[in-house]
C-alpha cells in the first residue's frame, strides 16, 4: 500500500478524557492500517491486543533502526535520544533492563514507599493549609511525582523547576517549539552527564548510587548510559506519574459513586488502579514506532522490510476480545494484564515505582478526604494542549 492510500492521523483530539474518535475509526477499520502523521514518514498502526503484543515481542521489529530516519512522529524533532533505551533492541536493551531492574526489586520499592508516603502526606498537609477550594494539581498531581523521583535521584531541589521547565519543552509539539526542544534535551543531557559523574566519584544511598552500583556479572553502566538512565528516569517521573494522578482523581471525582465505592471497600484499590490506568487516554496518538527489519506478517497484513510501524496501546486496551465491555470503567473487573506502561522489550522499568506513588496519593485522598469533590464544573476546567500527554491543568477541588 503505497502513501497515497494512508489515512492523515494529527492524532489531536484533547476532548476531555473522552477516547480519541479517530483511534476508534482505526480499530473499526481493522487491526492493521497504512497511517500519515504529522511529521515523518508512513507507517502502518497496529491497534487491536495480539497485533500490539506480536509486534513488541518479535525481534525483526527494531527500535533502534529509526535512528536518522525521518520517522513518524507528532514532535517536530524526534524527543528521545540514539543512545537512550527507549531505541535499543535486544541484546544492547535486555542488558541495560536487567541492570536497571535491580533499583526497582520490590525489597528496593518497599524501601522508597516511606519516602513517597511522606512527600505525600506533606503536600496534603500543605493542601489543608491552604484551604478549600485547592488546585490538587498544584497541590499534589505536579510535585509528587517530581519530588518523589528528584528525591530518590538526589537532585537540588532548586534545580527542580528548571529540569520540569525543560521536560514540558521536550514534549512540545507545536512547530515553533522544535529549537527549544533540542536545547532543552541538550541542557538535560549535560546536566545528568554532570550529576552521575559526581555521584560516581562520591557515592550515596540514592538511586543513581543504586544503578552506578549494579553488576550482572562483570557488567555494569557505563557513564553514558548511567546518565542517559537517570534522565529517563526522571523524564518519567515528571510526566507520566504527573497526569495520570490528575486523570484518575478527574474520572473518580466526576463518578462520584466510584469515588463512594472505593472508600467503603479500600481493599478495591490496587485493582481499581490497574482498570483506571487500562480505561484513561493519557495521550494523545501514539509513541516511538518500530522498523521491520523484514517482511512480516501482522493479523493477516504483509509488512514490508523496512516500514515503520506503530502500535496503539491505548486502543489494545480497548480490544473487544481482549476485555469484556472496554469502553465501560469497571472498579471491580477481574485482573487482567493491560498495556498502559507498554508491553514486552519496552515495558516501563519503573512501573513498582509510578504503583507506588499512585497507591499512595489515592489512598491518601480517600482515607483524609473521604467527602472530596470538584470545586467547579467539569466543563469548566481547562486541559494541557501543549504536549502529546492528557490531562486537567487544574483540577479545583472542596471537601
């Protein structure tokens, strides 16, 4: 199928919460469709479970072949970096994975979950103090997340706004915004570049000790990619944490009976989180493509070596035959696996970490605001259009 026949994808739907009309043409239109986005190349769109797990589990998709091309992109200039995880492919990734894994064991989580309980319990005191009605962005959604993994990371906390400032510039995806965003990852780079070569001449009980420190074998990161992994690592914590708090409390707090349900049955809570995360459109469009390093045959389409493709996981979890009613929230749904934080080489490392700090922010509310509730309209509330992320920029909230 050649570009002519591609459907145009801008993939900016920013309605809310609301699932992206065009993501449903695309499912609806089979599991496997040529798409044009707004930068880059065709590529095709795999959007249905088993289309999205055969295509991130199957070593002739490689990552690592889009560097230098011109690929298929919402950002005008590509945000992540060659040498970054995000664009290896196995051996190089399974090793960087297995070294990583070792700061996210869950003796390591159990020992940050304190920390993560304290920051907090601190914000919401500040919250109380300040007094209803509060932003709970502001409040909570925005410095949790940050303080948690600068904290953990041993970051300055005056150097907190200027590493948030420059990961907001990174994710932009207006035209006028593509020099300020190769600035700001190059500001990033030599910052971590900085912070890990300190930390390796003098080494703490912090996070980057953690990972300067882990060995498989006689392994172990170099000091390019030590540095490239705390910036993953706080790119994370910045972003992905931070919207998708402030997306929960907007779907619990505008269903004020699931919000009624999970205070009278706490125990829901872990699972309720995980059916929140499958549900939630945290973005918009879809990530880093993939590269077919040879002809391969996708739900009953023939890629070609050499095309680009992308996956949807919003739309896998979505699928039909994968979960019974999809498009419904249901808190009490049976575990089933989901791919909000990605699927096989490139499934989030740092999920144990981002359960944690959602597990702590939401039981807090509800255990210390068991009446809290919008202070506005939600049709009043303004939401991000900045960035490839969904989310409220405020969310006012009375209890």
């Amino acid at each position: 199928m050649d570009d002519v026949a591609a459907v145009s994808c801008p993939f900016d739907f920013r309605v809310g919460l609301e699932f992206d009309p065009l993501l449903r043409q695309l499912m609806s239109a089979g599991p496997v469709t040529r798409i044009r986005m707004p930068y880059g190349d065709a590529a095709w769109l795999v959007t249905d479970f088993e289309g999205v797990r055969q295509v991130t589990t199957d070593h002739r998709f490689s990552r690592a072949a889009i560097v230098g091309r011109d690929y298929p992109r919402l950002t005008p200039k590509p945000i992540v970096s060659p040498e970054s995880i995000n664009v290896m492919d196995p051996p190089h990734s399974s090793r960087l994975r297995r070294l990583a894994s070792q700061a996210f064991t869950k003796p390591h989580v159990d020992r940050m979950r304190p920390a993560v309980e304290r920051i907090v319990d601190t914000l919401l005191d500040e919250m109380v103090e300040h007094g209803p009605p509060a932003d709970l962005v502001h409040h909570l959604s925005e410095p949790l997340p940050q303080r948690t993994i600068c904290e953990l990371l041993v970051i300055p906390p005056d150097d907190w706004p200027m590493l948030q400032s420059h990961v907001h510039e990174m994710l932009s995806t207006g035209h006028d915004t593509a020099d300020a965003a190769a600035e700001a990852k190059a500001h990033l780079r030599s910052y971590f570049e900085e912070l890990t070569a300190r930390r390796r001449r003098s080494p703490g009980d912090d996070l980057i000790s953690n990972l300067a420190a882990a060995r498989d074998g006689d392994d172990a990161f170099d000091d390019q990619e030590l540095a490239v992994m705390a910036l993953t690592l706080m790119m994370s914590g910045h972003d992905t944490a931070t919207c998708q708090i402030s997306n929960i409390a907007y779907m619990l707090l505008t269903n004020p009976e699931r919000w009624a349900l999970l205070h009278r049955r706490r125990e829901l809570l872990p699972g309720a989180l995980e059916e929140l995360l499958r549900f939630i459109p945290f973005r918009t469009g879809v990530g880093i493509p993939r590269v077919a390093t040879q002809d391969v045959e996708v739900c009953g389409v023939t890629i070609r070596a050499g095309d680009f493709v992308h996956v949807s996981y919003l739309t896998a979890n979505r699928d039909p035959s994968r979960y019974r009613d999809p498009d419904s929230l249901d808190l009490e749904r049976p575990p089933s696996p989901n791919m909000a934080f990605g699927w096989g080489g490139h499934h989030c490392i740092a999920v144990p970490l981002a359960m944690a700090e959602l597990q702590a922010a939401v039981g807090a509310l509800l255990t210390r605001f068991p009446r809290l509730r919008l202070a506005v309209a939600p049709q009043e509330l303004q939401w991000n259009a900045g960035t490839i992320r969904r989310f409220p920029c405020q969310l006012p909230v009375s209890w």
